[in-house]
C-alpha cells in the first residue's frame, strides 16, 4: 500500500496496513541533504529534494511544501530576509506603523515570488503524486493578519477596533484562497493551513471573529476538491468546540493538547494527529521512549489518527528517534 493510498482510504474512513506518518520536516530535512534553512525557504528546488528524500529514508507517507509564514506576507508587500540557520525574517510588518490597507498590494501566486515558488514546489512534487499525499499550505486568516500588522497590534486591534481587524482578515482569507486554489491546481491533495495566533485569543474571541474565517476557507478549500488540515500551536483546547464546528479532516494537536479530550470533541471522521512533544520527545527521549509514545497516542486517539509530532521535527534530532516516530504501526479496528 502506497502512503497517498494509506492517507486516502484513512480520511475515507477505511482501514490501512498500517498507521499514516505525516511529521513536518523543514529545517531537519534541508539539513538532512546537506542544505540549510535559508534555501529551503527559497528555492523549491531544495525543498522538494528535502521532502522526497525524507519521505523515502524515513518511510512516512506524505510529502509538503510547508516552509515559513511569510509566503503571502511577501506578496502583499513585505521585505523577507532569508537567515541561513533560522527561519526566515520580516524586515517590516507593512501595517505595524501604519494601519492603512490601501496600501497593500494584491497577491498573485502566480507572480508573487515566494508564493509562486511554492506552487512550483507542488508542481515539481506532482511527479511523485502516485506515491505520496501532497501537502500544500496557506496561513489562516489570523496568523496572516498578524504577519502584515504583528502580534501586538493585531491582538489589540481584535478587542479595540473590530472593523479593522475583520476587515484585514478579510483580505488575508480571499488571499489564502486564491493561494489555496493555485496549489490544488498545480497537484496537491491536501491543503495545510496554519493559524497559531488563535491559540493566543479566549474562545469566545475566537468563535466570534476568527473561527468563521477559518470556516470559509476550509470550506472553499473543499469545494476545490482537496482536504484541509488544520494546525494551530499552542493549546488548543479551549478552541475545540469551534473547531469541531468546521469540521476539518485533519487536526493537529499540540503536545498539550489531550488526544483523548479532542476526539470526544471533533467529528468522528476528523483525523487527529500529534501529540508528542518536538523537544522532550523527539529531540531528547530515546527511541524506546518515542515508539512507546506513539502507541499511547494512538490509543488515546483511537481511528482516525496520522502519526505526527505536535509540530515540526526540530534540527538535531537523532535520525534513530525520526525513524521511531515513523516506524510502520500496525493498524488496530
């Protein structure tokens, strides 16, 4: 059975083989080829080597363009300094100072730099479709806003200036679609996006102003024909109920998010993925250790499940303890 084979008959619903391993690799797996941070982020080129040759070695089952949050912040008109060993840097928020929106430019994915260099990574990635789930990735309403305004002023416009707010997340959302649709276009299956601000806001913030924007693009994005994963950092367990509301087909969860509370929470199709901890476990905990993990996840879990760290597999990480997180797990009825 082939990894898209064992995503596909998973989100269907059906049994597998074995359990899906979907963990984020971005630095790790530019350095894993020999490469740094600052060229993954900017050349598809060696993203694309770095995923597949990951997803090979390591025997996980979905291949993704995932990188950095400032794809789209680009596009609208933000300096992106790319830092050899660290995540990619905004020179300047375009909103931080000035509020004004009309003085943002409007993405194209298809002739903004950075976004058109991740529809070419998906493109390039299409070659290996039969194989592979294809994740592709957009920020959420919230956590684009955020890239062009910054957190502080963002979350302070949530509580004293509501039009605005909604009004920036507006633009974020309709951009996160056109970007979305690009993606799916260009060979993508399914469509990451990431909104870890919310995890910063109280529920009822939430579900009020950004949970239905969140809604709109997973549901756009399903209308295109591909699945939507969710991932927002942080503690999410104030913001199940919303969530449970979208309905995504794949969540994140966090290492201290409880996979037994979200499951009784989310859909029953929902897939649920994580929860172990990128440094303690991943980084730290020994093999052993990692592989016992995985089988408390899944069982606290229970089906649907992908098997995953709560976030991204951070640099140095011992290959010995990737190779545990991804070693076949047998599927349980």
């Amino acid at each position: 059975m082939t990894g898209k084979e064992r995503i596909e008959r998973t989100l269907s619903g059906q049994s597998t083989d074995i359990v899906p391993r979907t963990p984020i690799l971005m630095r790790y797996g530019a350095e894993y080829i020999g490469s740094n941070y600052g060229s993954f982020a900017s050349d598809f080129n060696i993203l694309v080597e770095a995923t597949h040759r990951t997803a090979i070695d390591f025997g996980y089952d979905q291949v993704s363009v995932i990188s950095d949050p400032y794809r789209e912040t680009q596009g609208f008109g933000a300096e992106i300094q790319f830092v050899t060993d660290g995540v990619p840097r905004c020179v300047k928020h375009p909103l931080e100072d000035d509020p004004d929106l009309g003085k943002l430019l409007k993405p194209d994915p298809l002739k903004s730099a950075r976004m058109l260099d991740r529809v070419r990574a998906v493109g390039k990635l299409e070659q290996v479709a039969g194989d592979y789930s294809i994740l592709g990735w957009v920020e959420g309403p919230a956590a684009e806003a955020t890239d062009l305004r910054n957190a502080e002023p963002f979350l302070i416009d949530l509580i004293d200036d509501e039009d605005y707010a909604t009004e920036l997340m507006d633009i974020t959302l309709e951009n996160a679609i056109r970007f979305a649709r690009a993606q799916i276009e260009a060979g993508c299956d399914m469509v990451g996006m990431g909104d870890a601000i919310a995890s910063q806001v109280g529920p009822a913030l939430y579900e009020e102003l950004i949970q239905p924007r969140e809604k709109r693009l997973v549901q756009a994005i399903k209308a295109m024909g591909a699945k939507v994963k969710i991932h927002i950092c942080g503690d999410i367990t104030p913001l199940l109920p919303g969530l449970a509301d979208i309905a995504p087909d794949v969540l994140d969860c966090d290492h201290m998010v409880s996979l037994e509370k979200a499951r009784k929470i989310m859909p029953s199709g929902t897939v649920l993925t994580g929860n172990l901890d990128p440094a303690n476990d991943m980084l730290l905990d020994s093999p052993e250790a990692i592989r016992a993990k995985v089988e408390q996840a899944y069982r606290e879990a229970g089906n649907p499940y992908f098997v995953n760290a709560g976030c991204e597999i951070p640099s140095g990480t011992p290959a010995e303890n990737l190779k545990a997180l991804c070693e076949p797990l047998p599927y349980r009825n």
